[in-house]
C-alpha cells in the first residue's frame, strides 16, 4: 500500500501484544498521540478497525485501509490506497 521511496513508521494502535492472532485490544490514545507527536508524519495511513478508531478519538486525519492481515485485502484496493498516499508525498 505504500509508493515507493516514503519513509515509513509503524505505529501499532496499542502497546500490547497478544498471546493469538485473535488478540483484539482497544486503542490506546495516549500511546497514540504521543507517537504521532513523536514522528510529525506527513500522512497517516490507519490500517484496520482499532487503529482508526484511535485515531478518530484523537481527531487526526488519517487515510482509511484495511488491517494488512485482513484475507479479503484485494490487489485493486491496495493500489487505490497507494494511489491516495501519492497525493500526500
């Protein structure tokens, strides 16, 4: 999902890590302002239900996406969201 040559940095929307793939946690919002505070990124690309979320509780502007893991994320779909990250960078 992401053009080449940008700089990535990941931030996941909660400090845990879970014991399954089923591990569900809700975003932590203090984790995640204080990061993106942190890294002043130019886009915010909010990958899954938790991220956008956390990320919408803190009122920034993100770009919408599907978690990376989801079995149904199609070809076609990511490069619509790398097309929208172009109009960022």
């Amino acid at each position: 999902m992401i053009p080449d040559g940008c700089e990535v940095d990941v931030i996941n929307a909660s400090p845990n890590i879970g014991d399954s793939p089923k591990s569900v946690f809700r975003p932590d919002v203090f984790h995640l302002g204080k990061s993106i505070d942190a890294i002043k990124p130019d886009v915010i690309l909010g990958c899954g239900r938790m991220a956008q979320e956390g990320l919408k509780t803190i009122g920034v502007s993100y770009i919408a996406a599907p978690h990376p893991s989801w079995r149904l994320l199609s070809n076609d779909m990511i490069l619509r969201i790398k097309d929208e990250i172009a109009l960022y960078i």
